[in-house]
C-alpha cells in the first residue's frame, strides 16, 4: 500500500483491484493519500462488459467518460455517453453503466464521502424492475 501522509499519486503508487466489470485503478482513497471525503477511481471496461445496476447507500457519486461509450442509466433515465460527459448519481440511487462501444470503456467514478458505516454498494441487477430494463445483462 502507499503511505497515506504521500499526496501525490502516480502509476508506481495507484493500487489496481481486478472486479469483473474491469480492472479498477484507485488513485483517491484513505489508504492511499489522506482522503477523507473523496474516492477516486479509473475503471477500465472491456466491451461488453458491465456494471449492473447497484446503489451506493451512503455515497453520492460522479461518472466522467474518458474513452469509449458508455450507455449509463440513472434510476429509470438511460443515455449514451461519450468523452467529455458526465452522470451524477445521488445517494441510495439505483444506476448502472454498460460499455455498448467496441472499444475499452474507460471513466472515472468519483464517490463522496470516503468513509462510510455499511457496505459501499448494493447489487440490485436480480430485483424489479430492473431486471426487467436490460435483460441479459
């Protein structure tokens, strides 16, 4: 891990977490520099791939499109996102961002706050009506 008291971030010293939906490159969390309030995550999405409809409970949270299409849903309200775009979700909202482009989705996921008290997301990809919005995903 990276010494939190360390400010800068940079390739040698970001943490890489592997999920399904794509590796995940943290450059803004508690371990990591001494953030409080805010995360901050690249995720890099392979086409075809997901991540499902969830919430986050106790986090508000900002999607900036970097590379790549992102078809982004927030509650029941879908729209295709590009570079230079951007969704906000607010907290305890159901969203979920499929990459429906034939390149790596690439974004980043700003969440607020840092430290919460339970688990940081809900999958809600099995339960209506949204399983319903997307089947087979």
């Amino acid at each position: 891990m990276s010494n939190p008291a360390n400010p800068f971030v940079t390739d040698e010293n970001l943490v890489v977490e592997e999920l399904p939906w794509g590796p995940h490159d943290w450059m803004v969390r508690p371990d990591i520099v001494p953030a409080e309030q805010l995360l901050l995550v690249r995720v890099h999405m392979p086409p075809g791939k997901c991540h499902a409809f969830h919430r986050h409970p106790e986090q508000e949270e900002i999607i900036y499109i970097l590379r790549g299409k992102a078809e982004q849903w927030v509650d029941r309200n879908k729209k295709i996102l590009g570079p230079g775009q951007v969704a906000h979700i607010p907290t305890n909202v159901v969203h979920g961002t499929y990459n429906v482009g034939e390149e790596t989705l690439e974004f980043l996921a700003i969440l607020s706050p840092a430290k919460i008290q339970g688990p940081p997301l809900v999958d809600m990809s099995q339960e209506e009506p949204w399983r319903s919005l997307r089947p087979g995903s």
